[in-house]
C-alpha cells in the first residue's frame, strides 16, 4: 500500500504485514530490511520500508501498573492516547510526551521523543525501566540501563534499528487534576525570548511559540508558555470536586486539502501578527487543560492537510547552549529574509540527552514545518548549513530529506557508533527504514 509519514512526503508504495504473534514478527525479520511502524506519527520517512514494513498496532495491550511506583508495562503498539485515557482518571499522566497523544509507546522509546520539560526530566528515555526488543536472531532480549546497557541506550533514539520493540516498562508521574496553570509572557525579540526561558529554570513545562517572519528589533518575537501542574486549590468550585473531568469539546477538522496559494507569505505573516496580538491579551496565568496544553492540534482532525496534497517538511534542530543564542538568530535571519515562514514555530529549551542516538543536547531547538515546493527545499538547505556551523543536530523523527553529507557534518562521532554497533550486531542487514537507506545508516 502507499504510505507515507504525518508530513504525507514523501509518498512510498510498501509492502505492509500486521503480525499478531512474536513467531510472526521473527519471521519477518528473517526475510531482513524491515521497519517497525506504530500510528506513523513519524513526520518523514523513519517507519517506512518498501519490502518490509510491519505493522505493529495488534501488540496493543496494557500488561501490568504498579500503583505505588506508577509504573506501566505495555506492548508496543499502545497508544499514548489509551495510556491517558485509562489513568489520568486514576490521577496518573505520562512523565514526558510530546507534541500529540496519537503516537505509539513503541515510537516514543524509538524516537526517544521530548516535551516540554527536556530542561528539567531530560526526554521520555529517562523514565524507560525496561524493553523487550527481538534482536535480529529472533531472539527477545530484556535491556534496562543496568541489563544489556549497551543496547538498551542505542534503542532509545535509534528509530526501530536496533530490533523490534515488544513491550516497554515506564513511569507515569502522580497528579492532582487533569489541568496545567500556564503562564503566558510575551517576549518582544529572540534575546527576550531566551531570557524568560533562562530565568524560568524550575519551571516544570516551557514552550514558546516564535513569529519566525518578524525582523529588526522583533526578530524572534514570541509567547513564551510556563506550565504546571494544578492542584485543586487552583480550581473554583464546581471544578475542584472533579479535578479529573474535562468538557468534551468540539472536534475540528481539515476535510480537504488546502490549495498551494492559501499559504503564501502575506497569510503567514498575517496569522503571525493576529496570533502575537491575541498572545499579549492573554499575557497572565489562567487554567488549561490538559488536551489543550500538551496537544493544541490533536483538536483539528488531519491537521496536516493544511499544507496541500504535496505535504509539508518539518525541520527541527538543536543548537549547543554556548551557540544557541547566535545559532538561533541565523537560522531566523535566513527564514524571515526568504519570506518562507512557518505557522508552527516553536522554540524549547533543552536539558542532557538520555540515549547513545538520541536527538537532545543540552541548549535550544528550533522546529517548523514548511509546505513542499522548491523554494522551502532550498530554504531548508541553508538552515542545514547554519545549524551543523553552530555545531547542532537534527531530529530524525521529523526529517523527510536530509542528505548522508549532512547529517554526517553535524554528528560524524555518534553516526560512526551507530553504524558501527549495527554492523556488529547484525541489525544492518535485519532492520532498514527508507530513511535508514537514505541516509547511509
């Protein structure tokens, strides 16, 4: 079947099985290049293969909780939306979760996934006790960071090329209510932006949305968002009687794709400036729950539809903390000077990475999306180029067209580990995404 990751680029026609037993799944590795797919959240081409890509969804059951220490054992295709579901009422929520609930547990530990809170807890890999990976041999193998280390810190991070993921045992983090007490701070420039973030260390969330078409003085102008958890003293009655029943709200939708002139620079430009406006009236704390401050898109149904039946690249980096602030300005210099902005700016801070492959470092990430077409490839090439100056990397969970040259600029040590360790282990051979190829891993 034609597939295709959330950013619908690029488009490759796979051969799909949906194992329902282990002995399945070993039989598909013995036939080798394969990939592990979860909801394909992954917004390029990580999950899919062209000879053998394996659908994981039927490994979907929760296995055990521990309600002492909030420790959950799930097979890998759970999604975080069931986790959510089930025990936010029970007053649990994940320690880490990224941008929408629609993804796999299988995909979080592949993609070693960040939230809002990198700086303080580090990413979802972090609060992984434990994963059963069947290796290339057939064999299930139980790695923890003190059981087969080694391999237990390639996985997390290393986009389903070390083996396939069968079951993961996480913590959830105890809470109150099912609302967050965010904080909205307006920063006038990208210098402003990173000062709030700076001084807001102990902060448990922190987020900002960046107007990456602003110039001059406004260049990075942005909404900083501090989040934290509420308890029931900061709900008003009725609310803190039930701290775990949000409204139901009215699902939105995207039912066709938008056309290619509906995103031209003037409505980019426009939304941005209507969207900072609306910021600085909301400039102050106020309650958010929680589906509307974790994951403000999973609101409007095919979403990505926005960006045209071409799709959309995402790109996001992460720069040194000692780089950060000139990095930062570059890579919004050459954005607001090419016109090609961006709906969905959004600017973190970053704590220490958890895995050998995984993505954060500690300072700032920078991630967008851009609509297909020849111009934001181009854009896109010279961002590449800023970012591996300024000694960053990429993320691979959203990277759709990254070449083997640059990824090998920005991180030649760990590529040569990865590369390394896969030969050894036979898992090159075993475990290929479209991606993996493209890219020489």
């Amino acid at each position: 079947m034609m597939l295709s990751g959330w950013g619908r680029f690029p488009y490759q026609n796979c051969r799909v099985t949906k194992p329902t037993t282990e002995a399945e799944i070993a039989a598909r590795i013995a036939e080798g290049r394969l990939i592990a797919r979860g909801n394909g959240r992954a917004y390029g081409d990580s999950a899919l293969s062209t000879t053998n890509t394996v659908d994981m969804r039927r490994f979907n059951r929760m296995i055990a909780f521990n309600g002492n220490s909030g420790q959950l054992v799930v097979e890998a295709g759970v999604l975080l939306s069931e986790v959510i579901a089930t025990f936010l009422p029970r007053g649990w929520f994940p320690a880490v979760t990224p941008g929408t609930k629609f993804v796999t547990i299988g995909g979080m530990v592949a993609a070693d996934v960040h939230g809002k809170n990198h700086h303080r807890d580090g990413s979802f890999g972090a609060f992984v006790d434990w994963i059963d990976l069947m290796g290339a041999d057939g064999v299930v193998r139980r790695c923890a960071p003190d059981v087969e280390p080694e391999l237990f810190h390639w996985t997390l991070g290393g986009m389903g090329l070390t083996g396939v993921i069968l079951r993961v045992a996480f913590r959830l983090r105890p809470v109150e209510t099912a609302y967050i007490r965010q904080t909205t701070i307006a920063a006038a420039n990208l210098d402003d932006a990173m000062d709030v973030f700076e001084a807001n260390q102990d902060a448990t969330y922190s987020v900002a949305w960046i107007d990456c078409l602003s110039k001059g003085a406004s260049l990075g102008r942005s909404l900083v968002m501090l989040g934290e958890h509420a308890s029931p003293r900061d709900m008003g009655y009725p609310k803190r009687n039930t701290p775990y029943l949000v409204p139901v709200k009215r699902k939105l939708a995207v039912p066709m794709d938008a056309p290619a002139f509906a995103l031209n620079t003037l409505a980019v430009r426009a939304f941005n400036a209507v969207y900072y406006r609306q910021g600085l009236k909301k400039a102050g704390t106020e309650l958010v729950d929680w589906d509307g401050y974790f994951y403000p898109l999973d609101g409007i149904e095919n979403w990505n539809r926005i960006y045209g039946r071409r799709g959309f690249m995402q790109f996001q980096c992460a720069l040194p903390l000692a780089n950060s602030a000139t990095g930062m300005r570059a890579l919004l210099e050459a954005i607001s000077a090419s016109g090609q902005g961006s709906f969905l700016a959004v600017l973190k801070r970053f704590g220490v990475q958890s895995g050998h492959f995984s993505f954060p470092m500690e300072g700032y990430t920078l991630a967008l999306d851009f609509p297909v077409n020849a111009k934001t490839l181009a854009l896109m090439a010279e961002l590449d180029r800023l970012t591996v100056q300024n000694g960053g990397r990429f993320y691979l969970a959203k990277d759709s067209r990254m070449t083997p040259y640059t990824l090998r600029q920005a991180d030649p040590e760990r590529v040569a580990a990865f590369v390394k360790m896969r030969a050894e282990t036979k898992a090159g051979a075993a475990f290929s995404s479209a991606q993996s190829e493209r890219l020489g891993l």
